[in-house]
C-alpha cells in the first residue's frame, strides 16, 4: 500500500520535463533532487543529474555515490540506498525510515564531488479535516453519480488541499474475473471552488482540467468555513445477469492531500503546463518553472495523505 500511495503521489511529478531559461540555466551540471515526506512510514529520496545545453549524456541518471544528509527538526536521520524495485520503493533512490508528523522541519543537504551543493527545507501540514464523505445519485440526470466531501478549515492557518478518486471495475464472465483501475476525471460545472472557467477560455483554447486528475485548492475563498465539495462524475450502477453470467460492480477509493506551500507550488506549475493548449498549438509557448532547491533544481514539499477504504458503489 506504501508503493502505491508513493505511485500516486509522484507519477506525475519527477518525469516532467523542466522549462528553464537557457540564458540562466548555465554550462554546469546540477544535482536534480525530487523528495516528497509524508505520513507514510518511508521517505523516497530521488538524486540525478542534470545535462547542460549543448553536452551529450543521458540524463536523469541515479546517483549512488552522495553525501545525502536528512533531517527532522534539527535531528539527523539514517539515508539508506535502495539498488532494486521492491514492493514500496522504486529503483535506484535514496530513502529513510519514519513518519513525519504536523508541524516537522525537513531538510535535506546533498553534495558530491564536482558538483556544486544543493540544500532544500519544507515542513509537514495538517491533516486534512474531513467531516463526511457521500456517494450521492444525481436526481436529475440518470447517469451521475455526485461525490460530495465536508470539510473544516482552520482559520489561523493557509492551507492547502487535494483530492483524487480512484475507480475498480470488476467484472465477472464465465468464472474469469477482470479489474481495471483509474483516476476519475470530475465535471466541475456545480464546484465554484474548483471551477475557473470562464467565456473567454473556449476562445482562447485554454484548458482547466487538473493534471492526472489531482484536483488542489487553496484556503483563500473559505478561510475558517465548513464547506462541501460537488464533485460529480459519470454513474454506473452495479448489475448482476443470471442469463449471461456476467457481475459487474464498482468501487471507489478516495485520497485526500494537504500539502506545504513549495508542493503547492509546483503542483500549481504542473497545471499551468497542462492547461496551455494555446501553447500546444504553437501559439504561445508559455514557459514555467518552480523550484526550491538551493543550488539544484527539482522540488522538496510536504504532504499528508488520507485514503478512505474502498467505497462501495450505490443503487438508486
């Protein structure tokens, strides 16, 4: 389950080509460094290097041989160095052992010979203040299913939230079973608060959707508030064929992100980069950049992650 939480935290974040402006981005290689703590148990520390403009070489190479140095509050921690993919962690990565909690200082010192220094610092947010969770039939249209998530936000902090839904269809045929899995992608049409879309987009070919279907917010519009997500989404009901042996159901898993400012950050900039259709079709070639890595480049944010179980499907 760690490697999976671990799955959809990065899938989206390290493999992204990073937008830089040739004129700063200078002749030097850089240690490129990608960690995201979190209240899961083990901490995943990812270490390349970049290739200067001009030079041949391939990049996003694993570091073996750095001097990585960790710590929480102050306080060291053991860096180990995993070789192989396991049932939790990818190959080739650092990584270390121990949940951080609310409130926790991370910092990471990284250096190795001929390549300059990098240091990077972030801090653990809150747990994300869910209320209630509701799989909701839409009464006016047949065939959508409304997911609606309550909320408290603390006023005497900013905060930053997430949420990603996981679908499984499982079917049944002749005694062979088939399961798939996705994110699902909202219709945010009765969701104000995720919802920015205006007339001038479809003219100026300008996208909202959210990048892997990771949908963020900030606290600015509901500051101190109770509030409920509309979140609605395509409905199939679970069905069983006696005829035609065939079962099919339909279960949901819900994750739920807070987020540090700097992965706020950067998952801002992924959305950006996603929603630039303008710029895919040649017309405006946007570029943006995020890093807080001192030194280097990549990011370093905190988060915590809430799953529900899997949630079974309803009936009308």
């Amino acid at each position: 389950m760690r490697k999976i939480i671990y799955l959809l935290l990065i899938t989206c974040l390290v493999s992204c080509t990073y937008h830089l402006d040739l004129d700063t981005a200078g002749a030097k290689e850089k240690l490129v460094l990608y960690c995201f703590p979190s209240n899961s148990d083990t901490t995943v520390i990812q270490l390349s290097r970049s290739i200067p403009v001009g030079q041949n070489g391939k990049g996003n190479a694993s570091i073996r041989n750095a001097d990585v140095r960790f710590s929480v509050n102050g306080k060291e921690q053991e860096v180990y160095w995993n070789e192989d993919s396991t049932s939790s962690l990818p190959a080739q990565c650092y990584y270390t052992l121990g949940k951080c909690d609310t409130g926790d200082i991370i910092r990471i010192r990284t250096c190795m010979e001929g390549i300059s220094t990098i240091t990077a610092q972030t801090s653990m947010p809150g747990e994300f203040p869910l209320e209630a969770i509701h799989l909701v039939p839409s009464e006016e249209e047949e065939s959508v299913l409304q997911v609606q998530v309550t909320f408290k936000d603390n006023s005497a902090t900013k905060d930053y939230y997430g949420i990603r839904l996981m679908k499984k269809e499982l079917n049944m045929m002749d005694n062979v079973e088939n399961s798939s899995l996705e994110s699902v992608e909202f219709d945010l049409k009765e969701e104000p608060l995720l919802n920015n879309t205006s007339d001038l987009d479809e003219i100026f070919i300008f996208s909202h959707g959210y990048f892997q279907n990771l949908y963020i917010w900030g606290d600015e519009k509901i500051q101190g508030q109770e509030y409920t997500l509309h979140l609605a989404m395509e409905y199939q009901e679970d069905y069983d064929s006696e005829w035609s042996d065939h079962t099919y159901k339909v279960e949901y898993k819900i994750y739920l992100y807070t987020f540090s400012p700097e992965f706020f950050k950067y998952l801002e900039t992924l959305n950006k980069i996603n929603k630039n259709s303008l710029g895919n079709h040649s017309f405006s070639p946007v570029l943006y950049q995020f890093s807080n890595i001192e030194g280097g480049l990549g990011v370093m944010g905190g988060c915590q992650v809430k799953e529900t179980e899997w949630l079974k499907n309803v009936s009308i």
